[in-house]
C-alpha cells in the first residue's frame, strides 16, 4: 500500500512556544541540522508521547544538539547520541548541564596568559586555518579548560568550538590556506577568536536552563546503544544524497578535534586540511545504507519512532516505510514544505528539497 502523505498539521500553542524557546541554542552550520523545523518536530514530539506527558527519549543522531534542546524544553528525559565528540559536548553543555553557566572570571582566566606551554594547534595548523593569533588563542584556551570539570567545561568547549566554526568561511573545514576570496565584510569572518569567544559564551550561558529530568549523553555509533524501549526514538541519521558524501568527519574534523584537544587521535598529516580519518558505517555507502535503517528500525522496534526525512535523498521515501512497516504497525508520514535559499536562483530551486517526518508507532 502506497504511504499516505499528509501536510504537516499547524502547531499547537504549546509546541510553537517549546519551539520558541529552544530557537535560542547556539546555532552551528551543522550538515542536515533541523533548526528550521523545530515547530514541526516539537508538533511530532507532542503527538507521540505518552498520555501522562513526556517520558524517556532518545536523540541518536544528535549533531548540532537543537533537538535534544528541544525535547528538554518539552520535558522529556532526553539521551543525546551522537558517534562523535563535537555533538557530546555541545549536548553536555546545553542538555544535560542544568544549571552551570561560565563565571566572568571563568572567562577571564581563560583569555588570560596561558597555563602551560602546549602548542599543538599552532605546530599543526599555522597556514592551514586562522591567524597565527587565533591559533595561540585556542592553545592558551585548553591550558586553562583542561584544569576544568562538569559543566563549565562543556560550556566552554562548545564556546570555542563555536567561535571557530563562525569564523571558518562557511563552517566547514575542508577550505584550508588564504581564505581571503571568501571574505565578504561579513562580522563573524572579522571577529578574532577571543571576541568569538566571549559572545558565544554568553550564547551558551543564555541557554542553560534547568529541565525538570536528568538528561544524559553518549558518544557511540548508534548500534553499540542499549536496546532498551524509550518512550520517544528520534533518528536523524545521515541519508546518501545525490551527488556527494555524507561524511562528517571530513567537513568538521577540526572541531572534532578541537573539542578534546585531538586527545587519542590521530591526524592525517598527508593532508592539506590535518583532518582526521574517516569513520565508515553502513550509513557511508550507498550500497549499505538500506540496511542500515533496517538495522537501526529493528534496534528500536518497540519505541514509538520520529524519522526525519529529506526528499531526494536515499534511501527513498517508499523503501523508508516499507522498512518502517516491518517494525510498525501505524506509520503517517507528514510532508514539511521547505525550501533553502541560498545559492543563486536556478541552484536554489536545483536544491529545493521537501521534509518529511515519519511517525511510526
Ligand atoms: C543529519 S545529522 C543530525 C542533525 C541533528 N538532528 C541536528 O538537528 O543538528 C546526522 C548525525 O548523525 C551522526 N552519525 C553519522 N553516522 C552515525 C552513526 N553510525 N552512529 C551515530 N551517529 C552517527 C553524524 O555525526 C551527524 O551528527
């Protein structure tokens, strides 16, 4: 039977608020991030929890970390999971920290002189990204973070993971040298990355809030999680498109990095970009990838699922819910109109995609 496509129904009063308040997450250029369709994840979330209210949930593709912002705003008890680091710290700092924010003088000892004599950003990336500089900055940074806990230390990693995915043209770290063709006056290119620093601070600062459950985070590829029921499983996970990869790691492997330090890794220094070595899943190949959400539908077959779908993106939306229905017995899918300008006009309409959301219960 083919799906039934319904238009995504107008939100209630209270999921457009939920929506509302978490629009403030600090905002990252994170491929596939679903900050533009807060109000209809947040109409999803509600429609499919529990009558008694909101209960366990889990986000097992986290990435930039709004959603599980969001679900917090719903009071859910929300799980982020995310295979990498980035997206744990960010969840740390703004899902489950519920009450620390960065003192003024957190923030001025960290920008003050360094505590040790660490200079792996500078030996490894002066000429690759940013100002000779800005490069010291993040060295004396981690010499006063690395003595910090809880918290406060997620909030300012994030915070300098922030500051450097602003500054980089277009938040992705494959456009490495003299970046100057990119300069386009624009304020986020001109900031160095202390002044970065200190407003995506307050940024974070802004957005702690304490939820009313214990939140929790993760790091894990999304089949090494528990297979447990969860009153909520939301999966965002990497689709195959068209015509490129959908490789994280190479488009942010610096904040990777940068959000431990590259403690334990190990750089490519054959590169141009030092990135960080690819991490293949069933999620990387065209070939594997319908197994993958095979897997991932069987994994949680007992959970109530929210999927977000773009179209022409692969797996098909057809296949999507015949996997779903091997699992399921009620799937709606919602389709969310939605259009990305940016680009000129013939490749904003070339990139025009719908969204979809597929409530499986
Ligand atoms: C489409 S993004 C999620 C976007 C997120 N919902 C947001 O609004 O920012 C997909 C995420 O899945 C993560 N990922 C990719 N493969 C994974 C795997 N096998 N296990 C866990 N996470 C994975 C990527 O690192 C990426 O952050």
């Amino acid at each position: 039977m083919p799906p039934r496509l319904l238009t995504a129904p107008l939100t209630t009063p209270a999921a457009s608020d939920a929506a509302a308040r978490a629009a403030i997450f600090p905002r990252v250029r994170w491929m596939g991030s679903k900050h533009k369709l807060l109000p209809h994840l947040a109409q999803a979330f509600a429609d499919v929890a529990p009558a008694a209210g909101p209960g366990s949930a889990l986000d097992a593709f986290s990435g930039s970390g709004v959603v599980s912002y969001l679900l917090k705003h719903q009071g859910w008890s929300v799980h982020s999971n995310d295979y990498l680091g980035f997206p744990g710290v960010v969840a740390s700092a703004g899902v489950v920290n519920h009450d620390t924010v960065l003192s003024g003088d957190d923030v001025e000892r960290i920008l003050g002189p360094a505590a040790d004599e660490r200079d792996f950003v500078r030996r490894t990336f002066t000429g690759v990204y940013f100002t000779p500089d800005d490069l010291a900055f993040l060295d004396s940074a981690w010499s006063h973070i690395d003595t910090m806990s809880g918290g406060g230390r997620a909030v300012a990693i994030a915070a300098l993971c922030l500051a450097a995915a602003r500054k980089q043209p277009r938040g992705v770290f494959t456009l490495t040298g003299d970046l100057s063709r990119y300069d386009d006056g624009r304020r986020d290119l001109r900031l160095s990355l202390r002044e970065h620093f200190v407003e995506r601070v307050a940024d974070y600062n802004a957005a702690v809030f304490a939820g009313p459950r214990e939140c929790t985070v993760s790091s894990l590829e999304v089949g090494e999680l528990p297979q447990r029921r969860h009153d909520l499983v939301y999966l965002d996970p990497p689709y195959a498109p068209p015509a490129d990869d959908n490789d994280y790691t190479k488009r942010f492997h610096f904040l990777e990095g940068l959000s431990r330090y590259w403690v334990g890794d190990t750089i490519m220094w054959d590169t141009k970009s030092r990135k960080l070595p690819k991490r293949v899943t069933k999620y990387s190949s065209r070939r594997t990838i319908e197994e993958a959400f095979r897997e991932v539908f069987k994994q949680f077959h007992d959970s109530p699922l929210v999927l977000s779908y773009s179209s022409n993106a692969l797996p098909d939306l057809e296949t999507l819910v015949r996997l779903l229905r091997e699992v399921k017995d009620e799937v709606e899918v919602r389709r969310v109109p939605h259009t990305y300008h940016y680009g000129t006009h013939r490749s904003a309409v070339r990139r025009s995609v719908d969204e979809y959301l597929f409530l499986a219960r």
